[in-house]
C-alpha cells in the first residue's frame, strides 16, 4: 500500500499515463514521513493504515478532480 500511496501522492495518475521521478521521490518522501512520525507517537498500527488510507483517497480524489478542471477547458 505504501508503493502505491507514494506514486499517487507523487503526481502519478490514477487513470494511466505518466508520471516524473521527482515527483515519485517527494512522495515515498511523504508518505515516509508520515510512517515514521505515526511511529515516533506510538500510533496504533491499524490507525496508521486508515491515516495512509485517506491520504492515498485524497490524492486520488485530487487527481480525478483535476483532471475534470483540465478537460473542461
């Protein structure tokens, strides 16, 4: 899950396509830091992966809306 929420975070597109290596790195970068500050408090391994889990829903939602804003245009 991790691998997937770092390339959807990172600009990859959740309908196919392209994404940049840049924008790969800042993502597992994220999510990395995310991992490891949950850990650092003592989060609860479950609530650690319902906290990825809406940050991937989120990224996916941006994405899909964004590319709805692009092809109105």
């Amino acid at each position: 899950m991790d691998a997937i929420a770092a390339c959807v975070v990172g600009g990859v597109s959740a309908y196919g396509g392209a994404g940049n290596v840049f924008g790969m790195v800042v993502g597992a970068t994220l999510i990395g830091v995310i991992n490891l500050g949950m850990s650092l408090m003592g989060v609860d391994a479950n609530w650690q992966k319902v906290v990825k889990g809406i940050v991937l829903l989120a990224a996916v939602v941006f994405d899909i809306l964004a590319s709805k804003k692009s092809n109105a245009k």
